[in-house]
C-alpha cells in the first residue's frame, strides 16, 4: 500500500511469456484491495486530505518473480536496484505477501534488515511466528502451530481414538501433522499411521498412501496438505474405492474448489475440518461486477479473465490466454458478469479474501493513527511524531504492532509479539445439499481467544427426519443416530423407511420424489401444433400436383406440354402427389403395419419420381443426339425407352425394400432410454444400414439425374429443360443432406418431424422448379406456349 496523489499503478509482469496459469480467487483479492481502498479514501475520517494507492505485481506464485517484484517496489522503479529508494513524490508504507509462507519467509528475512513491514493475507507457517529472525512480518491469518492444536483436539473432542495421519513432505505438512500427532498422544488416543504425499514423486505416491488407508482399520484419517497434493490421492482413492472413511481436514484445503466436489461427492462426503474465519463485505459483489476489460487498471489481467470466464476470445495479435481455438467466439467486453456465478464473483464464504480485506484496513488504521499524532506526545525519541509525508518503515511499524482493531464482524484485530492475530477458526462440515451439491456448513468455531471452556463451539445435535425424495446416509465416524439427507438417485422415490426405491419401467417419480407416477407417452400426434401443420401442409400440398396435371391435360395439345414429354410429366406429378400423401404415415400414434410399410412407401414412391426425372433428363441428351447424321439413337427417343429407365430403377429400389422387410423389418418401440422421463412411442428401423441405403438409392439417382441435366443444360433444343432438372435435383439433395445431421442430433417426436419436414421440402423443390415455369407461360405468357416462338427459340439458340 502507498499514499499517493498518482494514480494506482499495475505492473502485469515480469513473465515476458505469462504465467501458465491463472485463479479467479486471485483477481478477486485485487479486486478487494481496490474496494476497500475505495472506502477509505471516501471515509474522510480516516485520512482525511490524503489518497491511499497501491501497485501490484504478478510472481506467478514463483519465488525468484516474489522477490524481485519486492525489490522493485523498494526501489520505486521498473526495476530493482538494491539498497536504493528512487520514488521520491509518495513513501512505500508496506508490502502485502506473499501468499505463499516459503516465499514470505525469503522476503521477511529481506524486508526486515530495514524493518519495513511485510502483513501476508495468507502465509500460515510457524517458522514465521520467530520475532528474531522476521521482525518487521505480520499476518492477519493465525500460525498453524494453532490449527495443528485445534485439529488434535477436534479429533479428541469427537473421542476418535484410532486415527491416521496423512501431510505433504514440506515444512508446512510435517510441521503441523507433528503437533497434532503429539496431542493427540498426550490426549490418550492412537495413530494408526503416519503417512507423508510425496512432492517430488510425479503420483504423491497416492498408491501406497492409499492402500494403507484402505486397508488400515482406522475409520478416521487426517490429512494435512493442500488441495493440489491432495488431487493425486483423491483420484487414486475413486480408482481403489476407498469407503467408510471419515476425513479430517487442514484449512488448506477444507474450503477448496481446486478439488472437484462432483467428482468426489460421495467419497468426501461428511468431512470436518478448521477453516480460516469467514466474514462479510457488504457492497463488495456489486463492486466485483463492475469491471471491464478495457480499465486501464489490471486490464490485462481482466482480459484473461474475461476470456476464461466467457470461453471466448479477443481479436488481436495475440489472445490474452494465447489460446489457438478459433472456434471460440469473440469477446465483446460488454458481456455481463452477473449472468455468471464463478469463485470470483462468489461472496458466499470470504476467507482468504476478508483476510485481504482486513489487511487494508490494518493498513489504512495504522496511518491513521500515525497522522493523529499530536506534537510534544509522539512515541518517539524526544516525544516526536512521524510525519505522514515522508515516514520512516519502522515508525509505521510500530503503530501497527500497537494497533487494535474492531470489524464489522465483531473480532478485534491485533497482533502479538510474535506478528500473530487471534486464533480464530470455524469448524466447517462438508454436506450434500438437497440438490446435490456439496456444501461447507459451518458447524462450530475454535478460538484460542475466548474463555477455557467456549474456546471449542460446535453443534453436535445430529438430524431427525429426511424431507420425501431423499435418503438417510450415515455419516462416517460418528453415531448411529447421525445421518444426512442425500437426494434419491435419478427414477428413485423415498419410502417411509427412509430408503430409496426404483420406480417400474413405465414410471417415473413426481417432482418431490415421493410417488410413482405413468411416464407421459410421446409421439408425433395430430393434436399438437407441430403435427397439425405439418398434416394440413401434406394434405394441401398434395392438391398441388393434381392441379398441374388437370391443367397439363386440358393445354396437352400445346408445344410446351409436347415439348416436356407429356406422359413422363403426367406421371412425375402423380407420383409427386403421392409423395406429398406418405409424409402423413410418419404423424400419429405408430402402429405395427405403419411401421412395417411407412419407409418402404417413402422410398419406392421418390424413387418413382426420381427416376421420371431421370428418365426425362436422358431423354433430353438423346433426343439431341439423335438428330444428327447416322445417328443409331432415333429408336431410344421412343416412349418405351423412358418406360424402360423408370422400370428398372424403381425395381432396384423395390428389391432393396423387400430384402429390408424379409430380414430386419421395422417394428414399433417404446423407447424409454433417449428420455427417462418418457416413453417415446416410435418406429424403430430395424436395419439402420438398410434405412441408409435406401436413401443413399433416392441420392445415387438424384446425383445422377442432376450430373446429367447439368451437362445438357446448354443443348440446343427447342425447349431445353435440362436447367429446370438441374435446379429441382439441387434443390432436392440440399434437402437430404441438411436432413442427415439434422436426423442424427434430435430426439423424440422431433426425428419424425424432420424427415416429414424434408419429405415435403425435397417435394415441393421439385414441383416448384420443374412446373413453375411452364405454369407461368401456360397461364400468363400463352403467346410464348406457340409453335412459331419455340420454333424461333430454337433457331436462336442454335
């Protein structure tokens, strides 16, 4: 923290390459330190006349990155030269860190040859607590010497008398699990065994460490680590299936989210454990969501967060995460951090970061207290004060080493001899909501401060009843008459007995999990909106073509009718109608025989119209060639040449089709695995690689059709339609190939409508784009539908 007339200043390096990692916990703590420096500088009773700022530096939580960002801001520069101080417009009152107590413990021996105060927000370790060797640190978290203390009597508390301890192979693991193996002793009780989470090995060796947990009869285990050692063992704990095992946590990992708690509900379910006291900042979570990427302060360190917390990314050179997906979406800045709910914006349980908080305030009350020094009675030599312009480290050093603080909370902040605070901790249990989730319920509390017999609160009353839809689980290490409430599984109900029971195949439970009741039965019905149009859709539609067909009856005489083979266009327009009427198979309730025929009529009715379209199209390309000289092809122009393509290609289409119902016919289903909570009443195909093939035919056709009249639609001909062919079979083999993945990615009753969807599509596709245009000049241009003029069209073209 400095006092500054400036504005705050962020140094986002020294990595040149970025930390390869980034915590929302982190930008929160930042963020708190610009809230409550906010609130002192508007406070003018506390500094009144005077701005507090600070500077940040990102060490990646690396030590060399901790260091030097600590010289630097001794030396007031954008780089560190020892022994000299090169800010001159605003004195360095203290620095807050490290978090980590191995890095604190380098910078204190550092900072305290110059007696500069150094208060950590987070580092817990004992070896910090020696005055001698660190005399100007100071920490608003208690030493672990007391939360060792507390656990071994938690555990004692509990009258677990046969336990096993678990610590990293650190200072920080085998520091604390000592003590607690002492107390415990000293208290009667037993260790069962003594395990250390090797660091360096790349598994902690978790497998040993797990298969003596496993195997060890001790029913309580403490394990004394952090979360990211504590990972390794976990997942090695769900490979072995560990169970029956009560855990007793360290605060550095009781209130974790670096441990996934889905992953790992059951297994760590009914943990205890001490956890840094929680508190509450009133406003903070408004001021949390105030922040933008593009703020001059932090803005880089935002922008990551920005790109994490959205998943997207920011157009530039080069993305703040240096992420390559291109597949994200652009950032915009203007997204809204309120939609979210992530540990930076989570406010629910403040601990490390009221820690932060209180260590501003601490700041903040000793210059105040150093500013109100009155002249002739300051603690100085010669009664003199300092002065809150240019103060020396060690005179703010001693205001805040006689400080004593009230919060919001009630607790009096102050500090010991040793730069200690009050031991206050709170006793946290881990419980499965009703929804499921893992909750950390605060269940006691543990301060060393408080009289000899309330230094220990906890509430050991234990539950009396489960709601309906929920199960009583016993939790481990504790008696029979403890339990928690945990939800039934998926398709369970609760019973009297407090048991959970699978409703039968056809049931599902109501809402409270309390009673069975019929699934609702699913399937593309005439009544609801979606089957009703697409019914007046197939139906309506269906008059279309035989409306075509009257009118090409009564104009059959005229050129353009002639000219489009008038028996091949009769017959398409039948069998188009006939498409438009088989898309009604597929809505209602399935029955056996629909399920039987419905595709098979599908295919062997488009298959009738492609192939028309087929054979129009080779028609096309022989009726050109036969007009030149020596042409052998005059007699494959004739009308059984067109019979004989239809023929054989609706026969191979009628030979797959019977070779599907012989061997894997469709048969009706009710499917009660795509939604559990439904029955879907559907047809299954039976063969889906019959189904496939069937389409793929109507493809193979089409694609044929469309390669054939893309190349005729230039022939010189009196009335060339090829280009009309060309357009209807595009059309058409968009439709299906859109219907593919659209086919494969829905369920339910919204599969049927989307091959009813197409079939009326690839329909209308062809009806439009091979009779729209000669309707028109029937009805509207009857001076073109003349011999004289597709006569001189002819001569035109060629």
């Amino acid at each position: 923290a400095q006092r500054k007339h400036m504005k705050h200043s962020l140094v986002p390096d020294p990595p040149s390459d970025g930390c390869p990692w980034f915590y929302f916990e982190a930008l929160q703590h930042l963020q708190t330190v610009r809230f409550a420096l906010d609130e002192i500088n508007k406070n003018d009773e506390i500094l009144p006349n005077i701005t507090l700022g600070f500077r940040a530096y990102d060490s990646c939580a690396l030590l060399q990155y901790d260091l030097e960002g600590t010289l630097q801001m001794l030396t007031g520069l954008d780089r560190h030269i020892p022994n000299y101080r090169c800010l001159t417009d605003a004195p360095l009152s203290s620095i807050i860190g490290s978090a980590i107590s191995a890095h604190s413990v380098v910078l204190a021996s550092i900072l305290g040859i110059y007696k500069f105060p150094q208060v950590s927000h987070h580092s817990t370790s004992a070896i910090l607590s020696d005055h001698i060797r660190f005399p100007s640190f100071l920490r608003t978290v208690p030493s672990d010497v007391f939360q060792s203390k507390g656990l071994a009597d938690l555990v004692v508390l509990l009258r677990w008398t046969w336990v096993g301890l678990v610590a990293a192979d650190t200072d920080y693991g085998q520091l604390g699990v000592q003590i607690i193996q002492q107390e415990i002793v000293k208290a009667g009780a037993c260790v069962a065994f003594n395990e250390k989470i090797l660091t360096s090995y790349p598994d902690r060796n978790a497998p040993h460490i797990v298969k003596i947990i496993k195997t060890s009869t001790a029913k309580v285990v403490v394990l004394y680590a952090t979360g990211y050692d504590l990972v390794y063992l976990l997942n090695e704990m769900a490979k072995q299936n560990v169970t029956g095992k009560t855990f007793v946590a360290n605060a550095g990992w009781s209130t974790t989210t670096v441990i996934s708690l889905d992953k790992f509900s059951t297994l760590l379910s009914g943990t205890i454990g001490l956890a840094i006291q929680s508190g509450t900042i009133p406003g903070l979570k408004q001021f949390l969501n105030t922040i933008n990427p593009y703020m001059s302060l932090g803005g880089v360190w935002i922008k990551i967060f920005w790109e994490l917390a959205f998943n997207c990314r920011f157009i530039s050179d080069k993305n703040e995460t240096g992420s390559l997906d291109t597949n994200l979406k652009e950032c915009t800045g203007s997204e809204n951090l309120e939609s979210l709910q992530n540990t930076y914006n989570d406010v629910s349980q403040l601990r490390w970061t009221y820690s932060v908080y209180t260590v501003v305030l601490v700041l903040a009350n000793a210059l105040r207290d150093l500013n109100n020094c009155k002249k002739g009675e300051g603690p100085f030599s010669k009664r003199l004060c300092a002065n809150i312009k240019g103060f020396k480290p060690w005179q703010l050093l001693y205001y805040m080493k006689s400080m004593r603080l009230r919060l919001n909370s009630g607790k009096e902040v102050f500090f010991d001899k040793n730069g200690d605070p009050p031991a206050v901790y709170d006793i946290v249990n881990w419980q499965l909501s009703p929804t499921g989730d893992m909750r950390f319920v605060k269940v006691g509390s543990y301060d060393t401060a408080a009289h000899p017999g309330n230094i220990f609160t906890i509430n050991t009353i234990c539950s009396q009843s489960c709601p309906p839809g929920f199960w009583k689980a016993a939790r481990r290490g504790e008696p029979i008459c403890c339990f928690q409430c945990v939800p039934c599984p998926q398709g369970e109900i609760s019973n009297q007995t407090g048991n959970c029971i699978k409703c039968p195949w056809d049931m599902w439970p109501n809402p409270e999990k309390s009673s069975c009741l019929p699934k609702p039965i699913e399937y593309l019905s005439y009544e609801e909106p979606l089957g009703t149009t697409l019914a007046c859709t197939s139906t309506i539609s269906s008059l279309v073509p035989v409306i075509i067909l009257k009118l090409f009856i009564q104009f059959k005489a005229t050129p353009i009718v002639k000219a489009n083979n008038y028996s091949l266009s009769c017959l398409l327009l039948l069998s188009l109608s006939f498409c438009f009427l088989c898309s009604l198979m597929f809505i209602g309730s399935p029955k056996h025989g629909i399920c039987l025929l419905r595709q098979a009529a599908f295919g062997i009715v488009f298959s009738l119209s492609v192939a028309c379209i087929l054979a129009k199209t080779i028609m096309v390309v022989f009726a050109f060639m036969a007009t030149k000289p020596d042409s052998n092809l005059k007699r494959c122009t004739s009308p059984w040449m067109s019979y004989m393509i239809i023929s054989i290609c609706l026969f191979l289409q009628f030979i797959l089709c019977i070779t599907w119902l012989s061997i894997n016919p469709p048969f009706l289903e009710q499917n009660i695995e795509t939604q559990p909570r439904l029955i879907i009443l559907q047809c299954n195909e039976g063969s889906p690689t019959a189904f496939w093939c069937m389409l793929g035919y109507l493809g193979l056709l089409s694609t044929i059709s469309f390669v054939v009249a893309f190349l005729a639609r230039r022939l010189p001909d009196s009335f060339n339609e090829a280009k009309y062919i060309t357009f209807s079979m595009l059309a058409f083999l968009s439709v299906w190939v859109s219907y593919i993945p659209a086919s494969l990615s829905s369920q339910g009753r919204y599969t049927v409508a989307m091959e009813v969807f197409a079939i009326l599509a690839s329909s209308w596709a062809i009806v439009f784009c091979m009779f729209a245009p000669k309707c028109f000049i029937i009805l509207f241009r009857p001076s073109m539908n003349s011999r004289e003029y597709v006569m001189k069209k002819g001569q035109n073209m060629k």
